[in-house]
C-alpha cells in the first residue's frame, strides 16, 4: 500500500470562476525564438489576439528574433518584442532593429527595459535612454511596454528599496503623457498576491496611472521556480515557494499558480478601479504547459484560436 496518495492532474475536476476568467480576459505571454521553435502551431494553444513578447536573451542573433516575430505574426498575433538597452550598441542598431521587426513582420509595439547584463554593450544602459531616442514615436509605434517590479531590483537598487525604482517609474509617466502610444507596466513575476496589491496600490497613490500588467509565473517544477525565482532577484514572495518545499504532500506536484491568480482575480472584482489591468505569463514550465493551464483555468479567455 502507498505511504503517499497523490492526486493525479487527470483526476480533478476543474472549475473556472467568473472572477478569474474576467481578470485573464487578453493574457500575454512570453517566449524566446528556441522555445518558440518547440511549438508546431500556437494557434492551437493561443487565444484569438494574445500578445506574444518575444525575450531577447544576450547572444541571439537580431534575425532570428525578427523570424520568430514574423512566425507569429502570420499566425495573427500582436507581437512585442523586447528592446534591452544594455545590449544595443548605438542609436543606429537600435533603429536598424526597428526597421527589421517593422519592414519583416509588421512589428508596432515594443517592451523596454535595461536588459540583465552587467556591462553594457555600448551607449544604452536604462529603458529610459531608449524611450528618449524618439526613435519609437518616429516609427509609429502604437504600444511601449516598460518593466515593472513589485519587490523591488537589486540591478536598479543595489542596496535595497524602491528609491531607483520608483523614479524610474515616475520619469516613465511623465514620458507617457508625451508620447502617442499606448503604454503599460509589464511586471516581473511574484508569487504572493499581498504584495503585489500592496505595490500597486503605491503605484497608484503616487500619481502613476499607467495600467499595470501582472507578471505570473506559468505552471513548472517546483525546483525549476525557486531557481528562475533566485536568478530574478525575487524577494518576500520566494518564501511561498520555500513553504511549499517543506510540504512533503506537495513537493513532488508541479506549482500552479491558481491561488495567486485567484486572490487578485477576486481582489480585482471587488476593486473594479485596482490599477492590474491584465496577466502577463512567464511560461518557466514551458508554453504549451503554461497555455494548456489558461484552457483549462480560464474559460472563454483560454481558448485557443483551433480550440
């Protein structure tokens, strides 16, 4: 006889909360062109109009990001590749890339942020140099992302804090009222709701009205998080993994992160005015993984295009 009875994913029975299907309504998700080259059809896996961003990891090549953009794109999605100041060398490159993503695969929308390398390629070092460019506005993007950090950033805040962070946050509002696209805060990933309300809330009172856009953490390993989790310097929320960790019931099953996602969906329905405007998807456990969790966790906001 078992010592452990677990329950087999199979086995449970599933039910998608009004709550939760309304707060996952337009998700995003992220990939990288070798991910991306794992799945054979996204349309099987994505809803109608995701937003796909696509990661720029230092060392891939400019023309396999535009290819995997252009991919996408045929497919019928609005893709957002990411723009990391650190790693472009010059104002040249950086609209050379503009009019690779444009003039190949209709790209007009774009995530800014400093890019975790510790020295810089060349003149850039913060998403801020980009936005001053003007470069985007010139080519008529309609959408500017920049990055967000409901813990805070050890590369922005060596010592601690939000002080860095939250000028940063505050020149990029002030950037929004002079620019002609639309903008938003895409957040790096967390795992307790307090926090991530606490944050916004802050955000909020501090004059920001730029809709925040939540970073979650896919369905993965539990071993897998902690490690993505310690490499992005996330902070108080880790201890929830930690906790998990020590329960032997839960060790060996996969994190999913219906809770967290459950909390702000509920958080939100009561706060029709709370500041997370939408869900954006780090899929640590891989895309198809992570997708297959909105399908069965999000109702109508899960289907995919051939579901």
């Amino acid at each position: 006889m078992a010592l452990l009875n677990f329950k087999r994913k199979t086995d449970e029975v599933r039910t998608t909360s009004p709550e939760v299907e309304a707060f996952l309504q337009g998700y995003s998700i992220e990939v990288m062109p070798r991910t991306a080259a794992k799945v054979e059809d996204f349309r099987a896996l994505l809803p109608a109009g995701t937003r796909v961003y696509i990661a720029h990891i230092e060392g891939t090549p400019i023309e396999e990001m535009v290819a995997t953009a252009k991919r996408l794109a045929d497919d019928g999605y609005p893709v957002m590749p990411h723009f990391p100041a650190r790693i472009i060398k010059d104002a040249a490159t950086l609209e050379n890339w503009i009019a690779m993503y444009q003039g190949e695969a209709g790209v007009d929308q774009a995530l800014m942020l400093a890019g975790g390398v510790e020295t810089p390629h060349g003149d850039f070092d913060s998403s801020m140099q980009l936005l001053e460019t003007g470069l985007f506005d010139k080519a008529g993007f309609k959408r500017l992302h920049v990055a967000g950090h409901p813990e805070g950033n050890k590369d922005i805040d060596p010592t601690g804090g939000y002080a860095n962070v939250n000028a940063a946050l505050e020149w990029k509002q002030d950037f929004s009222q002079r620019t002609d696209a639309d903008m938003a805060i895409a957040t790096q990933f967390a795992f307790d709701a307090k926090p991530i309300i606490a944050w916004a809330d802050g955000v909020k009172a501090a004059g920001i009205d730029i809709p925040i856009h939540i970073g979650i953490a896919g369905p993965a390993k539990l071993q897998t998080l902690i490690k993505f989790a310690i490499a992005c310097g996330v902070g108080p929320s880790l201890k929830v993994l930690q906790k998990r960790a020590m329960d032997v019931t839960k060790l060996l099953l996969p994190y999913e992160p219906n809770d967290i996602v459950t909390e702000l969906a509920n958080h939100k329905a009561v706060n029709p005015d709370f500041n997370i405007d939408k869900v954006h998807f780090f899929p640590l456990g891989g895309i198809k993984t992570n997708a297959s969790w909105a399908i069965d966790n999000g109702g109508a906001s899960g289907t995919p295009v051939n579901g």
